[in-house]
C-alpha cells in the first residue's frame, strides 16, 4: 500500500511542449531534493555565516594593532636614542630603567660583532615574564584553541612561534641581522609561547660606537582586546543564529505544515479510497497558503459534483435508453407471432418510431456530454445575438409547411450592434433554438411565442414567452434538469428526449450566463424563460 504522501506523478512526467508549467517557472536544479524547512534553515543560517564575517574585520583589526604598536615602538627607539645622545654615561642604565618600566618593555644592546653589551633585565627587574602555557587552567588551553580555530577560517598568515636564544648574541635575532646589514630598522611579530604577540624593534644607535639596540614587548593588551571583541562578536552570532533557527522553524512550520496536510488530502482524494475526503480550508489563514487551501477545497468539491453528475447522468442514460429497446424488443418478438399484415406493419412501424426514437436520445446524450469539454477548448468570437435569432427565424419560416400546422412566432429583433456577446455562435444558436422549441411544443397551434432581445447594462437579455401552460414555481428548477419528462398534453411519447434544456442551460453557463423560468412579464396565462449574457466589452448600447 503507497503511502498517502507519495505520489506517483514524478517531475518527469510527460507534458505538452510549450505548458504553462514550463513557461512560468524554471526547474530548481541544485535545490530540486531539498526540503522546504531545508531551503528555510539554510538561506537563514547563509545569512549568519554572512555576518560571522566579522571576524575577518577582527582579524585585520588585530593587524593594525600591531602595525601601529610597532610603529610606537620604532617612535620610542628614535626618542630613546636622542635620550642616549644627551645623557651623561653615568645616566644611561637609569635612562633605560625608566624607559622599559614606562614601555613594559626589554632592551638589549649588541656590538657590531653581535656581542650583547647590555640588558635591562640584568640592571633591574623584569617588566614582563613569558609564561608557560602548561602551568595555565584550561580556560586558557581553550582560549588558544580558538585563537587558532579562528586564525584559520580566515587565513591568518603563520607566525612564527618565540623562543629565547641559547646564547643570546645579535646573530640569533633576524632583525638585528638585517638592521646591522642594511643600517634601518627592523621589527618582527612573534607567538609567546602562551600565543599572546610577541613583537620586537631594532634601531642602530650611534654612541661612542656603532650598536643596535633591540627592543622586545609582550603585547598581552592587544590579545586581550581582540578577545574581547571576539566573544562579544561570537555572543551576538550565537544569539542571532539560534533566533534565526527557531524563526526559521516556526516560518517552515508555518509553511511546510499545512502544504503536507492539502498534500495527504490531494493524494486521498486521487486514490479515491475516501469518498468524503476532507480537503483543509483553513479559514484562518490569509495568505498565500490559505488562498491554495480552499482553492484546492473547492476544486476537490468542483470535482466531486462532476463525478457524482457523471455518475447520475449515466444511470439517467441507462433508464432512457431500456424503455425504447424493450419496446424494440417486443415488437421484433411479436412479428414472429403476427397473423396478418396489418398487425406486422403495425408492429414494424412501433419499431421504427421507437429506434428513431433511440437515435434522437443518443445524438442528445452526447451533445449534452460533449459541450462541457468543447466550450473549455472554443475560442469566443463577436455574435450579434439580434442578427442569429432573425437568421434562425427566417430558417424556421422556409420549414414550417414541412412541420404542419405550429404556433406563430413574433421577434422585437434590437438595433442593430446592441446586443453583441462573446461566445461561439453555433452553441448559442443550438441552446436559443432550444429554449424556442420547447416554448413551441407548450403552445396550442393557435398560440402565440414571443422572442425579445434587449441590452440592459453590462448583460443582454433574450426573452422567450409562450401561451403555454405555465410552469409550476416548484418545477421551474427542475425543467432544466436531463431527462427531465414532463410535457404537454397530447404530444406523443418519445418525441423528446428531456434534454432540450439541459443542454441550453449547459451552453449558457459556458457563456458565464444564466438562465431560468418564471412568469411572464405581461400577466398572461404561459412561461417566459430568461437568458442574461454579458455583453461584449467596450461595446455600449446604441441611444
């Protein structure tokens, strides 16, 4: 048993060139198997990766830290060294005291040999002490980890990690190396081993002989910052993303909810396992969703009640057609039991009425079956309503001494090009010639049927009244009903297959009009049966 979601309709399947389908909307190629909470969730979350993009400003924030810190350091060399110039000998390591506590720095001077000469830290006590990151808690050990998680998602170049000389001589320093080889100042960025920007300056300073003076820094603030902006920036996405998430749940479930549920029901309904097959409406929603919900609704009713016509219509045929045949039946049995000529003519013309009788059923069957589908496909054209009742007239006038003795026929026929309507003109002629037939099989011979057709507002009315009868107002729904059998005193049986008016109401609301039975407008005894169309656009009633 397929499950009530599963459709055997693939996108594959087979549809004319050229469909409206593949005209209004390309096929979704990379996201064609995605689910809609799937494309939801993803487009949303896109957009937060999006703004995670703040950590590559970050990163180039981090940068320009350090660029401006080494500048700071290059400036502060340059005014040590004009400190150096002016002070007394005696003044110098007391000179470099106050400068390294004052920068956090350390200061170390090296000959042209290399030899180191001085360092802050052998005059006083360190101004900042590189610390393992083995004796640290393992906030810190995570700290470092995403400092590198981050560093390579947006491809920070690779620093590389310091560590201090065995011997500490000017050739162990790269940037001493090239400040000695091209007389300018070098720097250079390193990891401490606990990765926080180790950074280092170098000036050649000109004393009583040429030395470079290498200045190192611990820049422990500028991690510290970048951190800080890092967390709040991951606090702000973390928020964002799981607002997101959630709206994004809440959108599909939403959307995706409802759609299964039209889906489960469309599928039901083409099974056809449930008669009654409840199709959601949804009359809260408003939107898009709702309007599909109860179009679908109404399509599946729509749907039902052409079934259900099919269904009564075929068992209507059925019942039309036993009479005739049965009759058939028994006259073509009772000529084998005639006697005389007179009763096997008698009994051959029985059969004859009955199967011209069956010929006039079947060519109405299927009319009547056929109009729905032939409207839908016909291209409506300009009719002059007028013009088509005078031109079927004038045809019925050459005919009416073949058809003996028939009421007369009067026409108030409009002026000309007031009552134009959009519709195909045979099916028009066939649904009007209708109306007037039946009114002239409920008239005496001596009666009178009156034809009007008149423009009023956007619609065209055409009028048909007879001296008939009238029409019981409980009938007056159920005469355009098929196979619908009440008829005139006198007429012979069979003479009309009950489907006159079913096919003009068929034709009429195919036109989008309407109509129906009431009395005449004048008070006298008959019917009057009314037919509104809307009339042609752009077309307004002569004066």
């Amino acid at each position: 048993m397929a499950p009530d979601t599963a459709s055997p309709m693939t996108a594959d399947s087979k549809r004319p060139e050229g469909s409206i389908a593949e005209q209004e909307e390309a096929p979704l190629v990379w996201s064609a198997r995605w689910s809609l909470t799937t494309r939801i969730l993803a487009v949303n979350i896109l957009a937060i990766i999006l703004f995670g993009g703040g950590f590559f400003y970050l990163d180039t924030y981090r940068s320009r830290l350090i660029d401006t810190r080494m500048e700071v350091m290059g400036d502060q060399l340059a005014q040590l060294d004009e400190a150096l110039e002016a002070a007394r000998p005696d003044q110098r390591h007391h000179l470099i005291g106050e400068f390294t506590r004052a920068t956090e720095s350390r200061l170390r001077f090296y000959d042209a040999g290399g030899r180191k000469i001085d360092d802050s830290f052998a005059h006083a006590p360190p101004t900042y002490t590189l610390r393992d990151p083995e004796l640290q808690p393992w906030k810190r050990d995570a700290a470092r980890a995403m400092d590198r998680g981050i560093d390579w998602i947006v491809g920070a170049p690779a620093y590389p990690d310091f560590e201090e000389p065995r011997v500490d001589q000017g050739t162990a320093w790269p940037e001493v190396v090239e400040a000695m080889k091209t007389g300018e100042a070098a720097s250079r960025f390193r990891y401490a081993p606990e990765r926080t920007p180790l950074l280092s300056a170098t000036r050649i300073v000109d004393l009583d002989t040429p030395e470079v003076m290498l200045m190192t820094l611990n820049a422990r603030d500028i991690t510290k910052t970048v951190r800080a902006e890092r967390f709040r920036l991951a606090v702000v996405v973390a928020m964002v993303l799981i607002a997101s998430v959630l709206l994004s749940l809440f959108l599909a479930r939403t959307i995706v909810r409802p759609l299964r549920k039209l889906a489960r029901a469309a599928v039901r309904v083409r099974l056809g396992r449930a008669r009654e097959v409840v199709v959601p409406r949804l009359p809260s929603r408003r939107d898009e969703i709702g309007t599909l919900a109860r179009a679908l609704s109404d399509m599946t009713q729509a749907l039902r009640e052409r079934i259900d016509a099919g269904e009564h219509f075929a068992a209507d045929v059925t019942h039309e057609l036993k009479n005739p045949i049965a009759s058939v039946r028994s006259a073509i049995e009772g000529l084998g039991r005639g006697t005389t000529d007179a009763q096997r003519a008698q009994l051959l013309a029985i059969a004859d009425e009955d199967v011209r009788r069956l010929d006039r059923l079947v060519t109405d069957i299927s009319d009547a079956s056929r109009i729905d589908a032939q409207l839908s496909r016909t291209l409506f054209e300009p009719i002059d309503i007028g013009l088509m009742i005078e031109s079927m007239l004038a045809g019925r006038a050459a005919r009416a001494g073949q058809d003996g003795p028939r009421p007369r026929v009067a026409f108030a026929r409009p002026r000309k090009g007031t009552t134009l309507v959009m519709g195909d003109g045979h099916r028009l002629e066939r649904a009007i010639d209708n109306v007037i037939d039946n009114a002239i099989s409920f008239s005496p011979q001596s009666g009178l049927v009156c034809i009007a057709a008149t423009r009023l507002g956007d619609e065209v009315h055409i009028r048909v009244d007879d001296d008939g009868p009238g029409i019981d107002p409980a009938q007056r729904e159920a005469i355009f009903r098929r196979f619908h059998s009440e008829r005139p005193n006198g007429e012979a049986f069979g003479r009309h297959s009950g489907l006159g008016l079913a096919i003009a109401r068929t034709i009429i609301e195919g036109h989008s009009g309407t109509i129906s039975a009431r009395d005449r407008d004048d008070g006298q005894r008959g019917a009057s049966l009314l037919i509104t169309l809307p009339a042609r656009e752009g077309h307004e009633a002569e004066g």
